[in-house]
C-alpha cells in the first residue's frame, strides 16, 4: 500500500492552477492569491506543462521564491506524447527550470497517450531513483486504465490519480474511487466547481439551503462536499485571494447528513458505471 496523503500532513485541499499565469494584467493578484493560500497552510500546487504552455508554472515559480521548498507539494503533469522516458526527463526538466526547483513531490501522465504505459513507467521509476522527482503517478485514469497499470512491472508504485469531480460529475463513486481506497491510491480531484470560476455549476434552492444553514457560500458548500469524506484531495483554482479565503474556509464545513440529504435530491449518486467524465 502506497502512502497516504494523510500521512504527509496535507490540507484537504490544494491550488489548482488551470488558467493561471497566462494574462499579465492578472499577474500580481494570482502571485499574491497563491502566496496567501501558503501562508494559511495550503501548501500544494498543481500545474502542468500544458497550463499557458508553461506560464502557469513560471507564474507559480516567481510566487514560491523565498519560500521554504521543503515546506511545499509541487505536483506537475506532462502529456501524453512526453510519455518516453528520454522526454518525460526533457519535460521535466523543463518544468523544474520554470518553478525554480530541483525536483519534484509528484509528477503525472496528464492523461493517456499511444506510449506503452510499461515505458511511461520505467521513465518515471528512473527519475524518481534519481531524487527529481518523490512520487508519480497518472491523471484522467478510469478503473480499467488503473486495473491495466497495477498489472505492469512497478505499476503498484503509483501514488495517485488526478480526475474530474465534483456535484454534477459524481460517477467515479460507483467504482473507481472505491477501487482506489481498497488498493489504497491517493485521489486528486479537480475541478470542484466543474470549472474555472464555477460559473457551469447549477446553484440549485437546496444547495443554497445548505449554504444559508453553514452560512457558507454554494461554491463553499460544493468544496466542503468534495472533500467531505477525507479520501479526496481537492484542488479549486483561487486567482484571487478573495477566493482563496473562501477556498480556506471551506475546509472547516461539516456536511450532516440531512445536508447530504437535501444535495443528493439535486445531485444523485450513480447508480450504474457512467465514462469517466473529463474536462
């Protein structure tokens, strides 16, 4: 069994970073969004090489200077055609050279490509015996995908799997997240507003209820539901520090289960296996 991000002493949620660092009129207020989710205990970050073709990682490199590096969980993706081991080492490279460090706390096949997921491995296990990175491990993975992995050489060294979910896109309760708990491998979930900003989420009567009994917000509500059970890793995108005090807070709701209640009546649980939804 892999270890836990409880055991790491992790916060319940992360920073997304999806869409950041790419405006410069935006700049100082998402260097000072990130820098203030550090300094109140948020102290993951998740980016990828994809995100602005490298700026979110710039942006999230100049606002981690001067910060303690062991203090920090840096999570980086790269794609799918970077998934040989001569190009994960270049992509990585690339990544550490943009954040201003040396390695890595995980890195992740951002979703699945043409490559042998046996080579992806291997690339990785090579540059985690050189201390570049601390864990690996994939994204957009549904159960099968995961089943497949688990059966390769070291394919059981894989510390986690980053995918949608959030209300509207319940279906990996079905079976990949209790899969996930029972081979015990960490879970990430992104987008637990279902986008950027949350504008797609319905905000339906009985989630602005359940706000209005924890005098929360619907978007806190939908965060504190996403992380409700402490199996889930949640990453929100915060570029404003407004929305990372929000974010923060959420952490604090506790759902009942007369909440729960009233959030399943608009947001059932699946029933059946549902594609792993992605964005």
């Amino acid at each position: 069994m892999t270890e836990q991000f409880k055991d790491l002493n992790l916060p319940k949620i992360g920073m997304g970073t999806w869409n950041i660092g790419g405006n410069p009129s935006q700049r100082n207020d998402e260097i000072a969004a990130l820098r203030f989710g550090i300094d109140n205990g948020i102290n993951v970050i998740d980016t990828a090489e994809m995100y602005g073709s490298g700026k979110s990682e710039s942006l999230i490199g100049a606002a981690i200077k001067g910060y303690d590096r062991s203090k920090l969980y840096l999570i980086s993706k790269f794609y799918p055609y970077h998934a040989t081991p001569a190009l994960e080492r270049a992509s990585l490279e690339k990544t550490l050279q943009r954040l201003g460090t040396d390695y890595l706390d995980l890195y992740l096949l951002h979703w699945r490509g043409p490559t042998r997921l046996s080579e992806t491995v291997l690339g990785l296990q090579k540059l985690q015996k050189e201390g570049l990175i601390r864990h690996w491990g994939v994204s957009n993975f549904d159960t099968d995908d995961m089943k497949e992995l688990l059966a390769l050489p070291g394919g059981d060294e894989c510390f986690v799997n980053e995918d949608l979910y959030n209300l509207e896109q319940r279906g990996i309760e079905f079976d990949l997240l209790p899969w996930q708990n029972e081979k015990g491998i960490n879970f990430i979930g992104y987008s637990p507003f279902n986008s950027g900003d949350g504008n797609t989420m319905r905000v339906t009567k009985n989630l602005k209820r359940v706000a209005r009994n924890h005098q929360a917000s619907p978007h806190q509500i939908m965060l504190a539901w996403a992380i409700r059970q402490g199996n889930v890793l949640s990453i929100p995108k915060a570029g404003k520090i407004s929305h990372m005090k929000e974010n923060i807070a959420a952490q604090d709701i506790k759902l009942t289960s007369e909440d729960l209640k009233l959030i399943n009546a608009d947001f059932p649980p699946p029933t059946a296996k549902q594609p792993l939804a992605t964005i």
